[in-house]
C-alpha cells in the first residue's frame, strides 16, 4: 500500500510533464476527467487484489495442459463469462477438438476518431515434465507471501488474470474509453498451433497490440522459427540380405542405408549454421542465434530391411529482416549441394517441407519474427505508463525464445510481447510469479489502456 501512495503522489506532477503531448489533445475538462479515471483505477487496483487471486486461482485451476491439448472448452467458457459481465461482445469459435479460441471487443464511444488496442494471451500450459519435483499441487494456486505458486502464473495466466482483472474493473468503475479495447484469448501457443493466426487471418485487427507473454516486464521482440522435414528416400526397398552386395567389393549393388546417410545432410547443416553464425547478425541477438537444430531423426522399417527412408526435422531460428521463403532457400541449397556431391544421393536428392499448424497434428510450426518499432506512439505511451509505475525505463531487448508476438507483425500490426513472469519460470516445476509484479503489470496496462484508447487518430 505504501508504494501505491508513493505512486499517486509522484504521478501528480512528474505524469502531468511527460504526458505533455497527450494533454494537448485533451481539453481542461477531459484532462481532468482522465486525471480522476486515472487515481481511482489505479486505487481499486490495489483495494481488489482479492479479485484478481480469486481470477487467477480459477485460471490455474483448469487442467490446460499441452501437449496433450484438447482440453480448453471449459477455461474458455470462464474466460467468456468474465468477458460478457465486463461488456465485452463475445465470439467463441471451435479450433480443435475440445478446444476453443475466445476473442471479445469492448466497443469504444467513439471508436473511429480513437485508437484501438488488442490485448492477447493463450490459455495453454507446458507439460508438467517433472511433477514429483512439485512441493504443491501444480492446479491449485499457493501464495507464500509476495509469491505466487500454480502451472502457468508466468506463462502466461498471471497476464490473462490481470488483464481480465482489468476489464472487471473498467465495468465496475463505469469507465468507457473512446478507443476499441479487443481481447483474443487463444489456446495452441505452447504446441506450436495457430490460435492467434487463425483469429487475425480472419480479420482481427487494432492500431497496437501487446502479447502479454512471460518476459519479466520487458518489451520484447523475437527472431522467427520455422521447422521443417529433410527426407532422404531410397528407390528401391531391400532385404537385410541385400547388405553384403552394397557394401562388399564387386558386390555390384549400388544402394545405401538412408540412416547411414543421414549425417551428409546433418553435416550440411553444420556448416551452414557455422557460416550464417559468422555472417549474420541483429541487433539485440546474441551472435550466432540463428540456429539449426537436428531435433529428432526418424527411419527405417525394421531390422530385416535396409533402411529405406530416413527423415530429419529440424528447428531454424531466423533474424527479424530474414523470411521464412530465405532461410529455407539457403538450407535448401546446401543440402542439396551436398547431395549432388554424394555418389548415392546424387541420384535421389532429399527433399523438403516446411512449417505447419501444429507440432501435434502436422508436425510443423511457424512463429514469426517480431521487431519492435520504438519510434510508434503506442511504444512511447506503454513506455511511459512503465516509467510512471516503476521509476525506470524498460528494458527493450529480444526474446530467445517465441512467442504469439509474430503473428501481428506478420499481419501488419504494431505489437510488442510484454508481460510479467521471468522466462525461467516459464515451463519449470514449482512455477512462481510475483503477486507484486502482477499488480505493478496491472497498473501499467490500466494506464495505457486509459491513455492509448483516449488518444484520437
Ligand atoms: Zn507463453
């Protein structure tokens, strides 16, 4: 409570000074309208923190595990009730089996002279992979003074309850902005699957989004990942017995194991990798995070049969001005290269596929790059609603990892990934999160929400 005075009163003359653009389209009236909105969220936000345990102990509650997946229905069901009480107009629409993607608009009055925001998070968990390393139960949310314990309070249903907090919120303090505010609640994120391509594909758009996904309160970018499979095929399938003649001079057989020829192309991708490591770079990326990975190998019949086929899936990471139609082209051109150089593969050269919409139905996923434009005003605003509440600057840097962000960009929609949570919670047993952090991201967003969503086109 101490911090949140400190707040109040600090923002009453350093807020005013900083947001001195903001206030010359405003008129002395409107000014300090804003400036009321403004004090009593931001005061609520402390007093109802009970609200925001109780939304976010509902959330880790449903058993939102992925992989497996299929198992949304009734997080999603919540997540709707939440959205319809606070006035938002609702869409629910069927993605998997047994899973769903929410998505809801709280219609600005007047929404076409004012700027729009989207709010998006995913509803999804990682796998529990160490479960009897948990000191608690991972569905149930344990607080052990400012931390939070539950599957998912870092990634990222600490967000979603803040910004569903958020919403309450608005609804119960009759705060009606003049800008759209969207919420896209998806699920699939953590198998690779398209939810929030799928809603924007369909049209979901917003001036600015933010992607409340882990990153400790960091505005984060992230360089694209796309996977693919390198498949070598025999012509000709053999018996086991065909082995001596392949192998033993004069044997005559001009045929090869596709296992054992595998490592031309690993080999390939090596050097690859080593070359764009020494060649490529981007600001924010360490150098070398364009990656190859030879994640999982998979060939052969079984052991009466030379292997006939051999496939490789790979995980590629790429910098924010590469494509996807690039980096494969340059893979796609070594390993072939190789090939060709190879006397038995010369003549059935691999191939290639790439992407997909799920790493458990095709095997496949894309995520793509998200740069951060720190000149748009919508990351100036954030910027200072982050300054105001924290007294420092945030820090702007690219995530290792990926996230949902992408998909704005790929669709032309300034974004950043924002939200509380540090990364290395993120899919571990015993995951935490600060209930102070959660109230700190609560308070910013209230603030950009209020600030952005006023400000006129
Ligand atoms: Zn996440």
């Amino acid at each position: 409570m101490n911090v949140c005075t400190t707040r109040l009163s600090k923002f009453s003359f350093e807020g005013l000074f900083s947001l001195s653009r903001f206030v010359a389209e405003l008129t002395m009236k409107g000014w300090k309208q804003m400036l009321g909105t403004r004090t009593k969220l931001q005061q609520a936000i402390d007093e109802k923190q009970a609200t925001l345990l109780a939304i976010l102990r509902q959330l880790v509650a449903f058993q939102t595990v992925s992989p497996p997946a299929r198992n949304t229905l009734d997080v999603q069901e919540f997540v709707k009730e939440q959205l319809t009480a606070a006035g938002f107009l609702v869409k629910q629409q069927a993605f998997y089996d047994q899973d769903a993607l929410v998505s809801g608009k709280l219609r600005g009055r007047e929404d076409s002279q004012h700027h729009s925001l989207l709010l998006n998070g995913h509803v999804d968990v990682a796998a529990l992979t160490d479960r009897d390393r948990w000191q608690t139960d991972p569905f149930k949310l344990v607080q052990k003074g400012d931390q939070l314990y539950g599957r998912g309070v870092s990634d990222m249903k600490g967000a979603i309850a803040c910004f569903l907090y958020l919403f309450q919120l608005l609804k119960q303090l009759d705060i009606h902005l003049p800008g759209d505010l969207l919420f896209q609640s998806v699920v699939g994120e953590e198998a690779g699957e398209a939810g929030t391509k799928t809603l924007l594909k369909q049209g979901e758009t917003a001036d600015f989004a933010v992607v409340g996904d882990t990153s400790d309160l960091a505005f984060q970018g992230q360089g694209g990942v796309v996977t693919g499979w390198i498949t070598l095929k025999s012509p000709h399938t053999y018996h086991d017995g065909n082995r001596v003649n392949m192998l033993r001079a004069g044997g005559g057989l001009k045929a090869a194991s596709m296992v054992e020829k595998m490592p031309v192309v690993i080999e390939a991708l090596q050097k690859l990798e080593h070359y764009w490591a020494v060649t490529k770079q981007y600001p924010g990326f360490p150098a070398g995070t364009d990656t190859i990975n030879p994640a999982y190998i998979e060939g052969g019949i079984h052991p009466a049969f030379v292997a006939n086929e051999c496939r490789l899936w790979i995980t590629v990471h790429f910098y924010p001005n590469e494509t996807i139609q690039q980096v494969t082209q340059e893979i796609e051109a070594a390993v072939t290269a190789a090939a060709k150089a190879d006397p038995w593969l010369k003549e059935t050269l691999p191939t290639f596929s790439w992407g997909g919409d799920s790493m458990l139905v095709d095997k496949g996923e894309i995520f793509p790059p998200l740069a951060i434009d720190q000149s748009s005003p919508a990351v100036q605003l954030l910027k200072q609603s982050h300054e105001q509440q924290l007294g420092k600057a945030p820090t702007i840097n690219m995530s290792t990892s990926v996230s949902d962000g992408g998909w704005f960009d790929f669709y032309h929609i300034p974004a950043v990934t924002y939200g509380p949570g540090e990364m290395q919670q993120a899919h571990s047993d015993n995951e935490t999160v600060r209930l102070s952090q959660l109230i700190n991201y609560t308070k910013i967003m209230a603030d950009f929400v209020l600030t952005w969503c006023s400000q006129a086109k």
